[in-house]
C-alpha cells in the first residue's frame, strides 16, 4: 500500500510540474510578466482576463504538486514506520 502511495505521489508530482511549466511558458508567452500588460489592464479589461486563464492551469499543477509531495511524504514515512517497527 505504501509503495503504490509512493508511486501515485511521483506520478502526481510529475504532471504538477508539467503543468506548471505549460502554464509558466503560456503566460510568459502572453507577457503577463511585464509592467505593460498590467498597466493596459483598465482599457483592455477582457482581453487581458481572458490572457490569465493559463494561470488557473498552473494553480492545480501546483496543488497536484503538493499533493503528490505529501503523498510520496506519507508513502516512504508508512513504509519506513511498517518496517523498522519495533526493532
């Protein structure tokens, strides 16, 4: 149970990164990193909205990443604690 654990957890820490990197590319790409995107953001409201939505993309990488830190945490700590158990 706990190496499967460990497994999911490299898997999920895998597509968090992967996400994030997509995301971080797409909206280096749209520029949204540069003073004037945000100083154009009044006047072009919507189209500099719609220019964000990557960003929800590279919100779950990042919670998928955490996730899948924690999960390889508690999958090497469980195995360690099932083997090394009263020894």
């Amino acid at each position: 149970m706990n190496l499967v654990l460990v497994g999911a957890g490299l898997v999920a820490v895998v597509a968090g990164a992967r996400l994030v990197l997509l995301a971080a590319r797409a909206l280096l790409r749209r520029a949204v990193f540069t003073a004037r995107f945000w100083a154009s953001m009044p006047a072009f409201a919507g189209y500099r909205l719609r220019a964000l939505t990557p960003a929800l993309a590279g919100l779950a990488g990042l919670l998928l990443l955490a996730a899948g830190a924690a999960a390889v945490f508690f999958g090497v700590t469980g195995y360690y604690f099932s083997t090394l158990r009263f020894r």
